[in-house]
C-alpha cells in the first residue's frame, strides 16, 4: 500500500479568484494545533530528514512546488507537489525529505500539535531501529 496519502480541497473560488478552505475534521483529518510555511528556500538545500513519534500534519504547496521523499522504513516513495488545491497528509513515524524547491514555492503545513524538538526522530538509524523495533506503536 502507497505511503502517498493526498487530500484534495474543493475550490470555492469565482470569477475573482481561487479559494480553499481548510477545517478540522472536515478537510485536515485532524485537529489543527499549529500552522506554519517555509517560504524564500532554495532549489539546491533541502529539508526535512527526520519523522515524529506523534505529529500529522497537511503539506500543501501554495504557491511552486517541490519534492517531497517519504519513508516509512519498508518503502520509500517520491511526490512532487505543485498544486494548492490538494494536500501531502503525513503520518507519524514517517521519514520526509523536501527537495527540488522551485524558486516561488511557498509550503503551508498545517500540522496536529505544537512544536516539540522530543517528537522528531532526526537520524535515520535512530528512525529504522525504533519502525523496525515496532516500538512506534
Ligand atoms: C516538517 C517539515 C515539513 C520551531 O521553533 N517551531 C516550528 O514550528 C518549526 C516547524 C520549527 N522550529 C525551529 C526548529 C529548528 O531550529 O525552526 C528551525 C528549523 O526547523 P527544521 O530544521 O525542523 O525545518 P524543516 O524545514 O527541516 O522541517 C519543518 C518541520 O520542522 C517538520 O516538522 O515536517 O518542515
């Protein structure tokens, strides 16, 4: 089974423009406790390279787009994002890498709890021994 899980918002825009909407439990299968964007980032330095123990969270790539390397510890898939009518949804105990970003890529993550440096897992053998140990669940 695909680790891609992507989440696509309806348009409510008009002639004026796009609009999309995003709720707790309706469109983010979660509750929404922290947002925040990565904006002004450069093709060449990627992101990411860790996993959390309990964080979800909604990629969506409002503006540009980007690479997106997700693992969790069986298998390894790559998406790029370049729409903001659709969502990456990542679960926890998934290993993210963000590459390629394009030059006006503005990346919203709406994420399911406040930030916590305990909840990442930033080495990947640290992050294989505890998916491979089954001591994420
Ligand atoms: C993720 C990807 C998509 C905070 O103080 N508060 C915050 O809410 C965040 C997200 C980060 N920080 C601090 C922690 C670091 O000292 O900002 C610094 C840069 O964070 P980091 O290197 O983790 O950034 P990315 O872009 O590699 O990863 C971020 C999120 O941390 C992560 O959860 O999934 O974006």
């Amino acid at each position: 089974m695909s680790i891609v899980k992507k989440v696509k918002f309806e348009n409510l825009g008009d002639l004026r423009g796009d609009l999309i909407s995003l709720e707790q439990f309706k469109n983010i299968p979660f509750e929404i406790k922290r947002v925040y964007y990565l904006a002004n980032t450069k093709k060449r330095e990627s992101r990411g390279f860790h996993a959390h123990k309990k964080l979800k969270q909604v990629l969506i790539a409002v503006s540009g787009r980007c690479k997106v390397i997700l693992d969790d510890g069986c298998q390894r898939e790559e998406v790029i994002l370049d729409s903001f009518q659709e969502g990456l949804l990542i679960e926890s105990f998934v290993w993210r890498e963000m590459h390629d970003f394009s030059e006006n890529c503005v990346l919203l993550v709406i994420a399911s709890e406040h930030y916590d440096e305990d909840d990442y897992l930033r080495n990947y053998e640290e992050f294989m021994k505890v998916v491979k140990n089954g001591t994420n669940t």
